[in-house]
C-alpha cells in the first residue's frame, strides 16, 4: 500500500475507499461528455443521471458516514478538516484562473485579481462548488455528530423523513410552482431541511443502521426499480431531464445509496483493497486537477476527431483518471504535497 501504517490499515474499512473511489470516478464522467449538439443527446443525459446519483452526492454521503460517526471536539475538527482542503482548493482556483486569463476568457487583469480575491467566499472555478458546500457541512458537524450519536434511530429517522419531503419538490414544482416556494423562502418550514446536509446524515444513517442483502428477493426488485426508474419516467412522462437528473430529487437519493449499501456489502480482495485505499488518497487532488486535464488537454485534442460517443465518453473518463492520477501521484512526493493536493 501507498502510505499508512500497517496496524492502522488492518482496522480500515476498505467499503468506504471504494465508494469514495467510485465517486471519483463518477465525478469524472458528469464532466466527461463534449457537446456535439443532438449527436447521443438521450443517450448522455440518461448516462449522465446514473453518474449524477453517484459523483458529488455519494462524497456528501461517505463524508457523513466518517465524520459524523463519532462525536468531534470543534477546534481541532476545524482546523484538520478545513485547512486540508482549503489551501488546495485556492491554489488551483488560482490556476485555473491564471489559465482563463492566459486563454484570454478574463477580460483584464483587474478582472482576474477580483475574482481572486472571491475565492474564499464562492466558487471561482464551477466544477469545484463541491468544497464550499463541505466546508459548511464540516462548521455544523460538531454540533450534529454529537446529536446523531446521542439519539434514537427512530428520531433520525423522523428528520430524514422531513428532508425526503423536500426530495419531492422538484416533481411537485413542475406541476404546481407554489410547491417552490416551499424551499426557497424562509419562511417555509421545509426551507430548514433542504440541502446537501440531508445526504451527510443520510450517508450516517446507512452506514449506522441499514444492511441490505440485495441478493434477496425484495431487496432485488427494489433495487431494479430504482435503477431503471429513469427509463420508465422518459418512456411515460414529459418532465425534462433537468428536473430527473436534479441532485436533490428522491429518485438521486435513492440511487445513490443503492451504490452505497452495494459497495458497502461486496467482498474486496486484499489486492483490491490496496488499490482502492491508493486511489482513494488521491481522490480529492484527482477530483482538484481533473477540469483541467479534460478541458484544456484532452478536449481539445479529441474534438479533432470524429470520435463516437460511445467510445468518447469512456475515453475521456479513463484518460482524464489515469494521467490526473499521476500529476497527483508525482505532487505528493514534493515537500508541502498536504497543502496542494491535500495528500
């Protein structure tokens, strides 16, 4: 294995590195397709929503299985947690930047400097809103790890309950757009349970209490219907793809731990095993690195080709994994890596 020490290794649950690197990996494929018009235009959106269910919401939800498991002292939690991804995040918000400026896509450099000086408060870079989202999710964390972990199963429950209503909305909305309203204004008490956080506790829960066998019978069907849920709403309906493939919809909640409990159950060989805990401590500087690999290198250089889509696609996904691996890989053995890719 990469790093780590052996006693250590003995004692991890392995499950975990093979969600997050999953997530890695699923990540990769939402930013994967290159926009060729109409050309595949069914066929990547519907692939883009098995992707969806499992990129950025599963992080959300293996970072509440880890970090809300066990009560956390609030100071040493904060600076651990936040000065690990904080430092990374503005150095290749930086880049990038830099990049846009140098590509002549920033006006001036007054234009650039300003949205450098923004870093800290939104994101400069799109494909990094994830980060800023967890950096809130880790302010509250003290608090609402000791409560998880001081409560009843059927409490939680209560309040996963109240955040599922909220998963609804987007259905509800498009039929009747008061239903809106029920989360983007204050005043409506659904408002308070409505946002990525909800995936952090829901990731806790599964982890805590939920164990499926999705051999079984039931289990079986459940995890059919969910999966081709998709399908049968494009065969019958005419929502749009915008509001099936909508992050905080029942249907993504659904399908992401149905990959969470199915990575959580399989058996992981010890080869394995090593090869998921290496990937997944590059995950995160892989997840910082990769726009820039896909969008600046291998886009360009594909997009001369009239390459179908079903062989583009996976392509990218493999090329945009392996060579940010590397750049990863190569940074961490630098002085100071922990700062730039978090390593």
């Amino acid at each position: 294995m990469a790093t780590g020490d052996n006693s250590t290794l003995s004692k991890r649950e392995f499950w975990i590195d093979a969600v997050r690197s999953f997530a890695c990996l699923c990540v990769i494929t939402t930013h994967a397709p290159i926009s060729n018009g109409s050309d595949g235009e069914a066929f990547i959106s519907l692939f883009n929503y098995y992707a969806v269910g499992g990129a950025s919401i599963l992080f959300f939800m293996i970072s509440g299985a880890l970090i809300l498991y066990k009560e956390k002292e609030t100071f040493p939690f904060l600076k651990k947690r936040i000065t690990r991804i904080a430092f990374p995040m503005m150095i290749w918000s930086i880049i990038c930047l830099v990049i846009s400026f140098m590509m002549g896509e920033i006006a001036s450099v007054t234009v650039l400097l300003k949205r450098i000086a923004l870093i800290p408060f939104y994101p400069q870079v799109g494909g990094y809103w994830f980060i800023y989202v967890i950096f809130g999710i880790y302010l509250v964390t003290p608090i609402l790890a000791q409560w998880l972990n001081s409560h009843s199963q059927k409490e939680i429950r209560f309040y996963l309950y109240l955040w599922a209503g909220t998963l609804l909305l987007p259905y509800l909305g498009y039929f009747w757009s008061s239903f809106n309203f029920m989360v983007y204004v204050s005043t409506g008490y659904l408002y308070y349970f409505y946002g990525f956080l909800g995936f952090a506790v829901w990731g806790f829960y599964l982890r805590r209490f939920v164990d499926i066998n999705f051999t079984q019978g039931k289990s079986l069907l459940l995890l059919l219907a969910i999966i081709f849920f998709p399908w049968i709403l494009y065969a019958l309906t005419s929502l749009p793809h915008d509001i099936i493939q909508n992050r905080m919809s029942i249907n993504i909640a659904a399908l992401a731990a149905c990959y969470f409990l199915l990575i959580k159950n399989m058996r992981i060989s010890e080869k394995m095993k090593a090869v998921y805990y290496d990937f997944a401590q590059h995950s995160f500087g892989i997840y910082l690195v990769h726009l820039l690999v896909m969008r600046r290198v291998l886009w360009p250089l594909l997009q001369e080709y009239n390459i179908h889509y079903l062989i583009q696609i996976p392509l990218i996904v493999f090329l945009t994994a392996l060579i940010s691996y590397i750049i990863v890989h190569l940074i961490s053995k630098l002085p100071g890596s922990k700062y730039i890719v978090g390593l």
